[in-house]
C-alpha cells in the first residue's frame, strides 16, 4: 500500500514538473498560451508570427523560473493546430529539446449550443486545455497528427501537384467551351495542335467570325491550357523517373493489373508509408470505417466516417473501379458482383465504398506479406 501511495505521489509529482505551451499561428502574430507548474493560472503572449527566437526565450525564461522555484528540471510540452505553416516548426521544437504535438483541429471538441465566442486567445487556452487531457491520459479528446519526415513530405509534391494540374486543366477546357457555346460553337477540338488555325476557322451560329474580344480571351485560354498540358507531362514523367529510382512499395504495386504509375505514386506517398497495426486501422486512416449509432434497442449504420486522408480515399475509391474492369476475375469482383447483384444507383455506391475498404486492406497485406489479393493478375514481367 505505501508502495502504491508513493508512485501515485511521484506520478503527481512529474506531472505538476511540465511547463504547458500551446500556440495559436497567425500569418503577423502567433499567441502563446502557458501553464507553469509554480502557478495555477494560464498566461498569454504575443510575439511575431515566425519570430521563433523570441519564442524559445520565452519559454526558456518560464522554464527556468519554475525550475528554480521547484528545485528540479522542468520539461516543456507544446502544441499547435495543424494548418498552413506545416511542420516545420514541429520539427524545430523538437530539435529544441521540446515535447511537441500537432493536433488535427477538426477533431477538438467545441460547444454547439448557441454561437461561441471566438478570438485567438480564447483558441489558444482551449489549446493548452486539450493538452493538459491528453497528458493526463485522455486521447479521445483529440486527434494528434503523425508527422511525416522530410523526405516522406517531399515525396508526395507529385501527385498532389499533378492534382491540382487536372483541375487547372478541367477549369480551362470548361472556359472555353463555355465561351464557344455562347456563339453556337459546338464542335471545336481544343486536343489538337494546331488549334490556332482551326479558331480562325470557326464561325458562330449565325455563320460569322467570333467577335474580336472572344476570340483573344479564347486564344489566352488556350495558351494557358496547353502550358499546363506541358507541365501535367513533365509531373508524370518524373513521377515514373521516382518510381524507377526508388520505388520497392510503389514497384510492387505497378504489378498488379489494374494498377499504373499515378495510383501506385499517391498510395506509396498517402497510405503505405505508414505502418498500421491492423486492417482496420488501414480503414480509418482512409475514412472508409463505418459508424454506429446506438441508445438503448435502437441501432443503425450513419456511414463512413470520411476522415482522415482525402486524396487516398478518393484514389481508393477510382481504383475500386478500375479494379472491376482489370480484375473481373478476382474473388473481390465476384464478391461486388454477388453482393450488388441487379440494384442499381445508391446500393452500387455503398458496395464500391465497401469494395475500396476491401481492396486497400487486401494491398495492404500483399504489401507486407507478400500475398496477392485472391484471383488478382499481376502484369507480365
């Protein structure tokens, strides 16, 4: 029994010997919410957004303080709400000797009962709350977001730059079809190169040349299309140079019919580079797990969650696709296949989420063990 009183003891003990920073970034000034173990109240600073030799002073000036009063080393524990400035300065506080968390901010419990008041230090206390729980031992009251490392953050540039590219493009292709139709133009190829000739030929509805104005805002467009055409191919070819240079996940990847560079890019850099303990934690990193909803007899399924990683949920789900195509045979097809039968519309939806789940598990396996999804093809050598 003494034994037991005197860890509870020490347990209280380190846990009032840390210093509690929390930081709220802002673009000019980042506050700074502490809790020292020597005082019971929260004090908060303003310093220079990125001025982080002013922060350091800061807390070395508390640490130290708290340290002298206690007569024992103090250790400092921080964090942040994952956002714009990234990780740089997670790792720059680690560097620093600093326990440092990033917390993912939709995942902080806030009150919905009327509308909340909302400033920066009032952010920042509610920061430095969910960090006092989560060192107490309560981890559902957030999310703390694994960090990358440098190269691993590097590497996924590609494909979501060849991301945002599609979309650039898509939005240009739109404009300008968009500005045809407002003279009746239907039938203007915009792949072919000599599109410059082809719009000098073009003649509204009426049989006559588009307008002066149009026709130099279509031939930006144009210009502006073709520039990110160049540089969508550029992206893609150096997503295969990497892929041959070091790629052992995505080389294992690109084996499997159905499965191209692009794919095998995204899940090597969004999902495998992790490790996770089991299928279901693959599941939910990719927001493809079910919720439940129950009080007392009454039960029933709200859907995904569709957290966590969206560029992979989606890639999961256009592999979902093409897998059914490539991979007819396979025993994941003949179990959509059965399981979906002649419905139509919402239900074949529900079965392809069910199919992606299945899928990414069933890579993920193949990954580690070295076992082919059942009934899979893999491409000639």
């Amino acid at each position: 029994m003494k034994t037991l009183s005197k860890t509870v003891a020490a347990n209280d003990t380190e846990q009032q010997a840390k210093l509690f920073v929390a930081l709220e970034l802002g673009q000019a000034t980042w506050v700074v919410a502490l809790h020292s173990p020597i005082a019971d109240k929260i004090s908060i600073y303003r310093i220079a957004g990125g001025d982080t030799d002013n922060l350091m002073a800061l807390i070395e000036k508390k640490r130290m303080q708290a340290a002298r009063q206690l007569g024992r080393a103090v250790q400092v524990v921080s964090c942040y709400e994952a956002g714009r400035d990234g990780f740089w300065l997670h790792r720059f506080l680690i560097r620093s000797g600093i326990d440092n968390r990033v917390l993912d901010s939709a995942s902080i419990l806030v009150d919905r009962r009327a509308r909340r008041a909302k400033t920066d230090r009032l952010d920042a206390r509610a920061l430095l709350r969910v960090l006092m729980a989560l060192l107490r031992g309560e981890e559902q009251v957030c999310r703390v977001v694994r960090v990358p490392n440098i190269a691993q953050e590097d590497e996924r540039r590609l494909s979501r730059e060849r991301q945002r590219l599609l979309h650039e493009r898509n939005s240009h292709i739109a404009r300008i079809k968009g500005l045809l139709i407002l003279h009746g133009v239907r039938d203007y190829r915009l792949i072919e190169r000599d599109w410059k000739e082809r719009l000098d030929a073009v003649r509204t509805a009426e049989g006559q040349a588009l307008p002066a104005r149009a026709k130099t805002e279509i031939e930006r467009e144009c210009r502006r299309l073709w520039l990110v055409k160049q540089m969508l191919a550029e992206v893609e070819r150096e997503i295969e140079q990497m892929i041959a240079q070091d790629g052992a996940v995505a080389g294992k990847l690109i084996r499997v019919r159905g499965i191209g560079p692009t794919f095998a890019s995204v899940l090597t850099h969004e999902v495998y580079y992790r490790s996770f303990d089991n299928r279901r934690q693959v599941g939910s990193y990719l927001g493809l797990v079910s919720i439940p909803w129950q009080s007392g007899r009454v039960r029933r399924d709200q859907g995904i969650t569709r957290s966590g990683n969206a560029r992979a949920r989606r890639c999961a789900i256009e592999l979902a696709w093409l897998w059914l195509r490539h991979q007819p045979g396979s025993a994941l097809a003949c179990w959509y296949r059965t399981r979906v039968g002649t419905m139509t519309g919402r239900m074949r939806r529900i079965a392809l989420v069910a199919l992606a789940r299945k899928l990414i598990v069933a890579l993920w396996r193949y990954l580690q063990n070295g076992i082919v999804p059942e009934g899979a093809a893999l491409k000639a050598a």
